[in-house]
C-alpha cells in the first residue's frame, strides 16, 4: 500500500503526477492521534467550532488560485473547478449560519409529573469520508463540514483519479490550529480506504454501487453507520403539456455538465409521442451548439473525460447502442485529442431498455430519448431500474407535474426543471432502491446524522415511584 501511485492528467493523456498512499500502521496511528484532538474539539463547543471553519474558510480564499490550479489538473476542466471552490465556501457559510440551531439540546416533561428527560447529543468522535473524482473538492467536503460541526474529527480519502486538490487544501487546514488535528485527507487507492473504514466510527462514501456495496458490508461487520450515495440512471419525463423550450434547455444542461460526470445527470429521457419529434429537433439543435473545451481550457463548454476507464464505459453504451439500433442525431463517440478523452453531447433516438445506454450508468454527455404513449408506461419506464437517485419531470402545471412525480421511486425530483439538488440544499432526501442508504445529506437531517442522542431521565422528586413494590 506504500508504492506510490501514478496519477494520469485528464487533458494531455500523460502520467505526472504520483502519490503515495499511507500504510495500515500510519493510518492506525493517525486515526489514534485525531481521536485524542476529537475531545477537547467537541467540548469547544459550536461557537468556537465555527471561528475554527471561518478562518478555514479565509485560508481557503487565500490559496484560492493554488486550488484552482490543481482541480484543474486533476479535472481537465476550468468553470465546474471555479464552481466547486465557490461551492466549498457557500458551505461553510450556510453550515456555520445554521449548526447552532440544529445542535441546541433541550429538556422535556413527560407524562409522569416527577420525571423529566434532558437530552444530550454527542458526536461520533472519528467520521471517514471517501469521495470520488468527478467532482474532487466538493464531494470530498460536502459530508465533511457538518461533521465537523457536529464536534466529530474527520479523516478523508479522495479517489486516486484525482487527488491533486489534497496537497493545497491540506496547506489551508494546517494554518488553522484548532482544526488541522481533527482534519486530515489522505491519499490512495481502494485499498486504503478498505484499511481507513477499520479505524473510524462512522463512514461516508459517494460512489459506485458495486464499491458501495464493499462499504456497507465493512462497516456491518464493525457495526458502524455508513452513509452511502451511489450510482444513478436519473430519468426525465416530459408531458405533452409541457413548454419544449424550458424542458430542452434544462435537460440539456442536466444530461452534459461537466461532461455528463455528475450524481444528478439525467440519463434517460421520456417523451410524449405527440410532441416525440419536436422535442428530439429542439433537444440536438441546442446539443450541437456545445462545444469541447479544447484546444482552450477556457472556450466551450465541455470538458473531457475524466477517468480514463470511464471513457471506456461510454464507448462500449454507444457501441452497444447503435449495434441494437439506436440512431445518432448529433455526437456519437469518444474522440482522443492530444491524449484527453472527449465526449461530445450525444443524442440518441430509437433507444430501448434492452441497451446499456438505458439501464447501465453512462456518466457521459449522453441524452437517449424514447417515446411513451400513456403516462402509465412512463412511470413504468421510469421506474424500470435498479437505482433511485434524482429524477425529473416537466408538465404544463405542477399538479400535473407532481402526480406523476408521486409515482417515480426516486429521492429528489425536480419539477420544470433538472439538477436541482445541485443548488437546494433544503430538501431532504434518500436514495431509492440501489442508489444508496442511510440519512439524507441534504437538509438539517445531514448534522444529525454524525449525532448519537443521549437521554438523562431525572426524577425531580424523592418520592416513591407508583410502579414500585409495596412495603
């Protein structure tokens, strides 16, 4: 586990980067050390807690290009790197705005005059975090600050994809000395954070089903928690009452951001048949005015594919596609350009639920359409999967839009709109089916979730209990 690791650059195809994974003693022994610092962090208290997050949150602004700089490498993309940094400090802010609320401790009567309970929360004293690469920073961080809050140490291990964000952001910690003991990200592959969840109280991790799978029945056997988001096949459904230019618009965007790399992507679209063709003209005329952001990292809109073996997973959707009869109105391959892996968007028609593209996680810019004619088959094509993550639907009202809503099993839907658990952090939610378990990490249920409650049951008078034997 101490070899070091190559790290292959998104955009030129070449390794230049290496790093080097901590061995199961040196994370034994960090997990140990952040334990001690997790007590005195807890009994600070929240106020405190979130002077330690705001002068994170300034060291962060400091290092801000430095950070920048190293998604971007890590990525091969410029605006969604900008838009996790921006991200990362609009969540410290809201968390540090909202934690006092959410930790307050109360004292309640019960219906037995003499007796009242006080309650008491107390944090899991070391939470583990293992993140993916599509979206480096933000993913990494998202469970980390209202843990943090909560009074817990957190210990991070990012993907191996994209790990060179950890060295600037680690800068940032270690100039804040009340957070840099109870903080840490640590680099490697699987294998560490196998060893990783052995240590820890409490894991989060974002990822695939079949690796979340390998989470969940780690942290069962150490009956610890784990929080668990997964892999999705988001569908659309778009009614023939719904206005084409908003749906197109927001499909377009929430099929192909940051490539069609993200939890929230919509990857399957159903169309009324009355409106099939409109849709599809408007949908591919939009698509085909994305461009790749190459040669210039700051020109287009589409960046290349992130994870080499992703790349694959695409080509092998298309392929599997068009050999079962899918017709490619625009895009259509993966192109290699000076060694970065490119995708542009891609609409495909003529598409069933025998092909991958409609049942298989894509995580590509890839928008298949396929009609329906009644609103029962939608749901049942909607519905027809193994995950559960998000889902949209577009109808010409929003009671319309909510009755079929009601019946999609998916845990966030947006309506007239798609992504938008990207932006509304209100909204609490799980993951249907295999899209994940455990507390939703939207919400204040998110704090809660690295809280164990404790209730004193105190009799407030030296009487004899009614229950009691008689003397």
């Amino acid at each position: 586990m101490n070899e070091k690791l190559s790290v292959r650059n998104p955009r030129t195809g070449k390794i230049d980067c290496w790093i080097s994974p901590p061995t199961p003693d040196q994370i034994a022994d960090k997990c140990a050390q952040m334990r001690e610092a997790q007590i005195p962090w807890q009994q600070a208290g929240v106020e405190r807690r979130i002077e330690a997050m705001q002068q994170w949150k300034q060291a962060i602004l400091s290092q801000k290009e430095q950070l920048t700089e190293a998604l971007v490498n890590d990525t091969g993309r410029l605006s969604e790197s900008v838009v996790e940094i921006n991200s990362l400090i609009s969540t410290i802010d809201r968390w540090c705005r909202v934690a006092p609320e959410l930790l307050l401790e109360d004292e309640k009567a019960t219906a037995i005059p003499f007796i009242r309970v006080q309650s008491q929360q107390v944090a899991y004293q070391l939470v583990g975090v293992i993140s993916p690469w599509n979206f480096p920073l933000l993913l990494s961080t998202i469970d980390t600050i209202p843990a943090l809050l909560a009074g817990c140490a957190v210990i991070v291990k990012p993907s191996e994809i994209a790990p060179r964000f950890i060295k600037p952001l680690l800068e940032t910690i270690a100039s804040v000395s009340h957070l840099r003991d109870v903080l840490t990200f640590i680099e490697g592959a699987g294998d560490t954070g196998a060893a990783l969840i052995e240590y820890v109280d409490l894991v989060c991790f974002t990822g695939s089903v079949s690796t979340g799978q390998k989470v969940g029945e780690a942290a069962a056997k150490l009956f610890i928690p784990a929080f668990l988001e997964l892999g999705g096949k988001d569908p659309a459904v778009v009614l023939e009452s719904a206005d084409l230019e908003l749906a197109t618009s927001a499909l377009l965007w929430g099929s192909v951001v940051n490539a069609g790399q993200s939890c929230l992507s919509i990857e399957r679209i159903y169309i009324a048949e009355s409106i099939f063709e409109k849709f599809v003209d408007k949908l591919t005329e939009k698509a085909k005015l994305l461009q790749i952001c190459y040669p210039a990292i700051d020109r287009g809109e589409i960046g290349p594919i992130i994870a080499e073996r992703q790349a694959a997973i695409i080509a092998e959707h298309l392929r599997d596609a068009v050999a079962k009869g899918a017709v490619v109105r625009c895009g259509g391959a993966v192109e290699e350009l000076a060694g970065g892996l490119w995708c542009r968007p891609t609409v495909l028609t003529q598409v069933n639920h025998c092909m991958k593209v409609m049942t298989e996680e894509t995580f590509g810019p890839i928008m298949p359409v396929m009609s329906f004619s009644t609103i029962e088959e939608a749901v049942q094509l909607a519905n027809d999967t193994i995950y559960g993550l998000s889902a949209a639907v577009f109808a010409g009202s929003q009671e319309e839009a909510i009755a079929l809503a009601n019946q999609i099993d998916a845990g966030a839907i947006s309506i007239n709109d798609a992504g938008l658990t990207a932006f509304i952090h209100e909204g609490e939610k799980n993951s249907f089916k295999f899209s994940g378990m455990g507390g939703s990490r939207m919400g204040a249920a998110a704090i809660k979730r690295f809280l164990r409650k404790k209730a004193f049951l105190n009799k407030t008078q030296s009487i004899p209990d009614p229950w009691w034997f008689k003397s």
